[in-house]
C-alpha cells in the first residue's frame, strides 16, 4: 500500500489523476488540475500546516503563550454570561418572528431538531470569545500569517528573485472600471460595516448563514491573501484588477471556501494561518505560469 509522502510535494499525492490534456505545456502539466480548482489549495494549506513540523511548530510558538490567556478569559466569559445571553436572544427572538422570520424551533416555518434559541447563545458567545483570542493574539497572529507564508515559499526552493514583473497574458484584457457603488463598497468602511454589521443577523441562522456570510466576503477574503503575492511582483492596483478580473471566478470560489473556514468559531483562527499557506501554494503556481507566458513572448 502506497503512503503519502511529508515535505513540500506532499500535496501532489492529493490530487493525483490521469495525465493533463495534450495542449497543456510540459513546464504546467504538474499544476494543472489545481490551477482549474482553486478551492483545492484550501485542502493543501490545512494538509500542509496540520503536517508540516517545518509551519506548525513557529506559529505555535509564536501564538501559544496568548492563546492560554485568551482562552482561559473566553471561558470564563462564556460561563458566567451564556444564560443570560441566552435569555436575551429568546426574548429578541420571540418578540420579533416575523422580521427574522426564526422562533425557538423554526427557520422561516421549517421545523430544526434543536433549540435555535441555544444555538443562536452558542454562536453569539463562541463570537465574543472569538474576538477575545484575537485580542490577546493579534499582534502575533499577523506575524505567524506572514511566517507560514514565507516558510511555504521557502519550502519551495524559491527566492525573491522567483516573483517577475507582471506580463499580461490575454491576447485582450478586460477592462476594469468600477462603478460609484463598487467604489464604496471597496473601501475599508464599507467593508467592516457590511462584515460586521450587515452580516450579524445572517449568524443565527444554522449553516446557512455561515454560507451566505463567505460568499460576500469571499473576493475580498481572496485579495486579502494574496496580498503577499501582489507585492512581491510589484504589481500597480490597475494590474490587479485586471489579475483578478481575468480571473474572477477563481478568486470568487477560493475566497470563498477560505471564508467559510474562517468565518467558524474559534478553530477559524487557526484557518486563517492554513489559508496563507494554501494561497502561497496557489501563488506559487500562479507565478510559474507566469513564467511560462514571459518565455513564450519573448520568442
């Protein structure tokens, strides 16, 4: 029986298929299949971070002591305030049916097996207790995200010197303009008060609202990780609208399975280093098609 294998090609082994289609160039035939499904570098940053000693062992290091405090002020805080949390969610609830359209037992008429009422506590406390690991943890945070990174790139044998400057490779780009809306709605206040506000409601409702919560994160949650990648080209915020345009959908989807995964409770914030490190592989693969395309105009 054939095992999989450890170290920075151990992802391959997790998506291995037939040989890629006879158009595509030797130089890409390895990161085909991933490049078509972005989601799966979701599954290779929670593979590589849950397996590799090389990146979970800094972030740990970095996170642990302020995790321990986190979370023994999180459960004190859950303990003493979960009832009464609960009391008012029941009476928010009750009173207001009709404009939630949720009550002890239903979602929009269609009967649960469980107590909403419990639930909705649940979710409203693990939040809180969510924002308290942040707070004890989020200097640290942004530097084990920023290791993972780099120690992912690294893992692959690259330099700074491997990030090119940006070639365009349609033969016709699109052409990004964006509307007065998109414009608001791209600014970080915009973007707090639609996650943060707008989206609240959307919580207390069983797996749904998580899904509906990612998908209007997910583009931005996409170009938040990579971030790194964009720099490291050089890259004008013109060429990454046109990046991102061209390839809209890809970003739209690995956002949003990278959101949906952030968005859970607590176990989210160890999401948020695994995502860098599947972005970074999904960089990595972007850029080496890049590569190619640089070769091929100068020919």
């Amino acid at each position: 029986m054939s095992t999989i294998s450890s170290g920075p090609e151990a992802q391959d082994s997790l998506f291995a298929d037939d040989s890629p289609p006879k158009d595509t160039p030797s130089e890409l035939s390895r990161v085909t299949y991933r490049l078509d499904f972005p989601p799966s570098y979701i599954v290779v940053g929670v593979y590589r971070l849950f397996t590799d000693k090389a990146l979970y062992q800094p972030v740990w290091e970095k996170c642990k002591h302020g995790t321990q405090r986190g979370v023994t002020v999180a459960v004190v805080w859950g303990f003493l305030t979960f009832h009464t949390q609960r009391k008012f969610i029941e009476f928010f609830m009750s009173n207001s049916p009709r404009v939630t359209g949720l009550s002890d037992d239903t979602i929009l008429g269609y009967k649960v097996p469980f107590s909403l009422y419990s639930y909705a506590a649940f979710v409203f406390v693990a939040t809180q207790a969510t924002f308290i690991l942040k707070f004890f943890l989020s200097r640290n945070m942004r530097v084990a995200r920023d290791r993972a990174w780099d120690q992912t790139v690294a893992s692959r044998g690259k330099g700074p010197s491997f990030w090119q400057p940006y070639v365009e490779e349609w033969d016709n780009p699109p052409v990004v303009q964006k509307s007065r809306i998109e414009r608001l709605f791209g600014s970080w206040f915009a973007a707090f008060v639609v996650k943060r506000i707008l989206l609240i409601p959307f919580s207390f409702v069983p797996f749904f609202g998580l899904i509906i919560s990612a998908w209007f994160k997910g583009l931005g949650t996409a170009h938040i990780l990579h971030r790194r990648y964009f720099e490291s080209k050089k890259m004008t915020p013109e060429q990454i609208d046109i990046f991102m345009e061209e390839r809209k959908w890809d970003y739209r989807t690995f956002g949003f399975a990278a959101a949906i995964l952030e968005g859970l409770p607590i176990i989210g914030l160890v999401f948020t280093v695994s995502n860098r490190v599947g972005a970074a592989m999904w960089a990595h693969d972007l850029e080496k098609r890049q590569h190619y395309y640089t070769t091929k105009k100068k020919l």
